[in-house]
C-alpha cells in the first residue's frame, strides 16, 4: 500500500514515513501543496491513501483534498491541529474519511488507516447487504422496514432515509451538511438544519434504549455524527 504524505513540517513528516514504513506503507511525502498537487496530477492511480496536512505553507489540505476525491475515490485522511475544527468540517463535507489532531500516537495514526482501508476493501467487495444490523436494531432494506428487538419500528419515509444514510456509512463522521445534501436527493421537500435536528431527535425516540445517551446515533461534537465504530 503506498501512502501520500503531505506534511510541511520536515521533522514530523520524516517520523511520520519511518513509522509507517515499519508498518510496512511505502510513502511519498511532500512538503508543500504544489509538490502534493503535482503527485495528484501525476501518479495519483499508484496512490492507496492520503494524509494531508491542513495547514501548509502555499495551501490547504482540503484544497488538495478536493483535487484528489475529484480525480478518484481514494481514501483521505486529515491531519489537523486543535483549532482547526472548522477546516476540518469542511474536509469532509468534500469527502474526506477521517482526521486525526495533533499531537498524536502513531499507533492511533495506524489504526485510523487500517480502519479506513476495511471500510473501502467492504463497499468494494461486499454486494449491498439486505439486512444490517445495529445494535439491537435491524434493518431489511428489500421491505423498507426497521426493527427493533424483533418488533417492527414505524417510521416515516424521510426518517427511514435518513437511518439509512447513518447505516450505508457506518464509522464515517457525517457532517450535518453531508445529511441535508442526500436528504434533499430524495425528499424532495426542502429540510433545513432545524428541521434535521427534530428528525434524529425523532430516531433516536423511536431507536435508542436510552434517548439522552444514545448509542446507535451518536454525536461528535463540532463534527456531526457517526453510527457504528
């Protein structure tokens, strides 16, 4: 698996690529965004992942984020620090997988790869699944049904879209833009931010053990939301 490293600071990035190369990644680190760009342009098909830096010196990760997911679907992971949440929503409204913030472990770094990897190789290699479980609730996508311990959950056509959204991405952080965008693919009806705060406070009514602290929909704060692990 050979690995995209856009990192402008050289110390981190020369750690980054030892670790990663002892794990067993091959890399091509860059440091600057016209150098990743040039990557991009070029030699983008031999690439498995990407780590991009937010902040670099002539650019932006979620510029070249938006260059890459443009060019191909290859996983993308971001690599921020603690005050750059914004930039990081924006990231994965323009598709990005993942982030992780500075400082961190590079066993945790691995692991986020390795997660994001999985979740690829699945929609890959798995035909869409009939019945997908979550918790102690079941959804039969060939009725358009929800269960819950056995029992039939009575949802309406715009909640059941929106748990299927949450199901068809299960460990990925959607972003509440992400949501609205493939809400209104479908409704058909416009539906604002207030409206899909109701609808998941709604789900999570009508889906979760205890409401207050959900364990199906769970929130990531100033991120958005994530189902699954």
């Amino acid at each position: 698996m050979k690995i995209l490293l856009v990192e402008d600071d050289k110390t981190i990035a020369s750690g980054l690529e030892y670790s990663l190369q002892a794990d067993g990644y091959e890399t091509v680190t860059c440091h600057s965004a016209e150098s990743a760009k040039a990557v991009v342009r070029e030699k983008l098909a031999e690439i498995d992942l990407c780590l991009l830096d937010l902040s670099l010196p002539d650019g932006s990760g979620y510029e070249l984020c938006e260059m890459v997911k443009k060019r191909s679907d290859k996983p993308v992971i971001f690599l921020t620090a603690l005050d750059d949440e914004v930039n990081v929503v924006m990231g994965l409204d323009m598709g990005a997988d993942d982030y992780i913030t500075k400082p961190f472990r590079i066993r945790e770094l691995i692991s986020r790869i390795k997660s994001v990897f999985r979740r690829y190789d699945k929609q890959i290699q798995t035909k869409p699944k009939t019945i997908i479980e979550l918790e102690n609730v079941q959804i039969n996508t060939l009725e358009g049904k929800v269960y819950k311990n056995g029992e039939e959950i009575l949802l309406t056509a715009l909640e059941y879209r929106l748990f299927l959204i949450f199901a068809n991405h299960i460990g990925q952080v959607l972003t509440r833009n992400q949501l609205l965008e493939r809400i209104w693919d479908v409704a058909g009806e416009f539906v604002n931010d207030n409206t899909l705060t109701v609808y998941i406070k709604r789900l999570r009514e009508k889906l979760e053990d205890n409401p207050r602290n959900p364990m199906i929909i769970k929130t990531v704060r100033g991120m958005g939301y994530k189902v699954g692990d």
